[in-house]
C-alpha cells in the first residue's frame, strides 16, 4: 500500500530524455520487426507466385518453333527423380540385408560398404537438380523431334494404347493378367580352326566362349537413362511396383493408386500420362526403324597386354619375339588388372564397346596376328586377335544394338530440324522427391 506521506518521485530532465530515447528504440524494433515480416512474407509469396506461375509459363526450348514450356520439363524432371529415389532405395534395401547377415565380420563388412556405396553415392551424384535436369531437358527436346518424324512415318500411338500401358505400370489389368513366357536364347558358339586352337591351348582361361571381362580398353558408357515408367508409391514413401502375385486392382484402386502416385511426385496425372506416351511413342518408332536389323553382329575375340608407354610396348613385342609366353607377359607387365592373370583375355566383344584406336587395330588384324603398339587414353596396347565373325546376339545384346539404332536416329533428327535450348532450366530445376533422411549414404560411407 503507497504511503500518503510519502513525495511522488521528480522527473529530471536526464530521466525524460532516458525514457523518450527508450521509448524511440522501441518504436524502432517494432518498425523493424515489420519490416522484417514483410520481407519474409514478400519472399515467400514471392517465391509461390515464381513457382506456381511465372516458371510453368516460360519457355526452357524451342523446337522447330513449338515452345517447350516450364511445366512440362519441372514434371518430367520430377518423375526422373521419382525413378532414381525408387532405384536408391532398392540398392539401400539390399545393402542393408547383407550388413545385417554378413555385418559382424570388420572385412566383410568393409567390402559391403565399399560395393554399395559406390552404387548409392553414384544415384546421389545422378539426383543433383543439374543432372536430372540435363536429362530431362534433352527428353523433352528429342521428344518433340519423334513426334514431327513419327507423324511423317505414319507412327502414332492411340489412346487405348497409352490407357493400358498405364493401367499395367499399376499392375491393373481388366482383361486379366497375362503370363509372361520365359525366352531361351541359345549362346553362341563357335568352332575353333587350327590357328586359333593353337593359341586358346596356352590360354589359361580362355574356352570357346570367354566371358568378356570389364578393362580400360572399354568406350566409356553413357549414364543409364531412368525409364519413364516410375514405379507405384503410396502418399508418403516410394515403394516398389506390386510383385506379379500381389492381389489385383480394382479399377477403383488403380484409379486410387494413380491418383496417389501423382501426388506424391508433384505431378498432375495429364503429367504421367504424357511422359508415358512419349516412351510408347519412343518404342513405336525404335520397332520401325530397327525392323530389319539383323540379329547378328560383327564381332572380335581379342587378348591385350596394356603398358604405360611405347618404350614398354616395343619391349614387349621383343620379348614375344625372342618366343616368350604371353600369359606370363600379361601377368607380370600389363597395367589391366581385370585380364592380366587371365592372359589378357577380353572375350567377344563389337566394335563399339571398344575406344577407337583399339577397336580398329583389333578389327584389322588377322586371326593369331599380333599389333604393333597402339595408343588410347588408357595406354600402349599390344593385341592379338584370336577369332573374328559374326556372331548372333542374346535378346539382351539385341536390345542394347536396337536401343543404340534408336540414339543414332535421333541425333539424325537433332542434325535435321531446327531447336534451341534456353538456360533458364536451371532456376527450374526440382530437388523433390528425394531420398528419406535416413536412407541418405553417411559421409564416412562415401569414402
């Protein structure tokens, strides 16, 4: 309780001029609490109205003047990414079984992480925004250049065909599910002559048949491409696609699961739908042009003994010369350790599974001749080839020649018509969907 008798306090000027500047200071951290919020708040619509709006709308490239816009390359690029997350967390899924049966063991452990991190680091590497976004903007671009060629073939892909391609990616199938038929494909052999039994007999693996072994010599191989057909994923998680025994859809389920799926991408389901045109649109014209590929192919069976330098390549031809064996050539000099206690054998291989310079020198010697030194990014190469014909190729070996064609044909029609890419792709690119926090490859794994 105040005590009456008591004198109220006197102000001094000192103590108005204290409080009129505390009182301005506030004044001013509200003011500037304000301003912050606005920007905040300007940013962020910003930001929505960016995204939303204005990028859909620009144009990332021009193709005989028809312009690709925003929205579709920012969908394409999600369901890349969607395909990449699935395949991620496939190789972590495997990789996590094998640390909880072998993972006890400190080697076998660390031989575990090594070969499954190299694989999850690399679709990592592949989900940056740049890279799917390189991919995807390529895609749209070759996309429209098959449908101006494919409308002058008479190609077409027709609704009915698109509808069951997505109603089967679902694992629906109205018209019941169909059995699939296992496909033999008988290897391909060959019959030795004189020539080459003579030297396959002092080959300590080689056979008829060798199993090409992975070497330096190898083209380097273009990045896969994700196929365009995304697996199932529920409304949180990706999952896989339903297994071949899983209880069928319903139409309703499929139209649910369809519906599920698009949203958790971040597409619309026209999105999908377009994307998986394109890829029947892609098979259709791949079908047209490789009708008559034949199903063999030219092929040479060839050893090496790679070294670093010429001098050490013509030591080597010397020391074959003076009648030395190659087999302990190859394993006491050549820098290619997949091969080099195996004689230096690669097996069968094309053409273009070789760099160049090699593959040409392989392809013009005779059967048993030996190269001069030949030069590659890799080395100096001393080569024997031990056969050469054509040989018929596995469906597997098939695909990938048919799917080669395919590539061919499409640079034809980026050399033929008119196109242009913009760099605004790159603001666009998306980081969403992307890997569940904790399936993320750990820093000490990536090692």
């Amino acid at each position: 309780m105040p005590n009456p008798t008591q004198k109220p306090p006197v102000l001094t000027r000192k103590h108005l001029v204290g409080l009129e500047r505390e009182r301005f200071f506030n004044r001013l951290l509200l003011i500037g609490t304000a301003i912050v919020v606005a920007i905040v708040l300007v940013l962020v619509s910003w930001s929505w109205v960016l995204t939303t709006f204005v990028q859909p709308g620009q144009t990332v490239a021009v193709v005989e003047g028809t312009q690709l816009k925003g929205k579709d390359f920012i969908a394409r690029a999600k369901l890349y990414r969607a395909q990449l997350v699935s395949n991620y967390l496939s190789v972590f899924q495997e990789y996590s079984y094998m640390v909880s049966l072998f993972g006890s063991d400190p080697t076998t452990r660390g031989q575990i992480d090594q070969q499954y991190s190299n694989q999850l680091y690399t679709l990592q590497y592949q989900l940056l925004p740049e890279v799917v976004g390189q991919l995807a903007i390529n895609e749209l671009v070759d996309d429209e250049l098959l449908k101006r060629e494919a409308a002058e073939m008479g190609i077409t892909v027709s609704e009915e065909q698109l509808t069951e391609r997505v109603q089967n990616l679902f694992e629906y199938f109205p018209n019941g599910t169909p059995t699939s038929q296992p496909e033999i494909t008988a290897a391909p052999t060959s019959t030795l002559s004189a020539a080459q039994y003579a030297i396959v007999s002092a080959t300590p693996t080689a056979s008829e048949t060798p199993t090409p072994s992975v070497t330096p010599t190898l083209a380097e191989e273009a990045t896969s491409t994700p196929t365009l057909e995304p697996t199932v994923v529920g409304t949180a998680t990706l999952t896989s696609t339903p297994s071949p025994t899983a209880t069928p859809y319903t139409l309703e389920g499929f139209q649910t699961a369809f519906v599920d799926y698009s949203e958790a991408v971040g597409v619309t389901e026209d999105d999908f739908r377009a994307a998986i045109y394109s890829s029947l649109l892609r098979e259709a014209v791949k079908d047209a042009i490789t009708v008559d590929l034949p199903r063999t192919q030219e092929q040479v069976w060839a050893r090496q003994i790679l070294v670093g330098t010429v001098e050490e390549a013509e030591a080597v031809l010397a020391r074959l010369d003076e009648g030395e064996d190659w087999n302990a050539l190859a394993a006491e000099l050549s820098l290619d350790t997949s091969n080099k206690d195996l004689g230096g054998d690669l097996g069968w291989f094309p053409r273009e599974q070789m760099v160049e310079p090699f593959a040409n020198a392989a392809f013009e010697l005779r059967i048993g001749e030996i190269s001069q030194p030949v030069q590659s990014d890799f080395g100096w190469h001393i080569i024997q080839v031990i056969g050469h014909e054509d040989r018929p190729l596995s469906s597997d070996q098939y695909e990938q020649v048919r799917q080669q064609a395919l590539s061919d044909f499409i640079q034809t029609l980026r050399e033929k018509y008119s196109w242009e890419l913009y760099e605004n792709w790159k603001a666009m690119a998306p980081d969403q969907p992307d890997i569940p926090a904790q399936a993320q490859l750990q820093p000490q794994q990536q090692q």
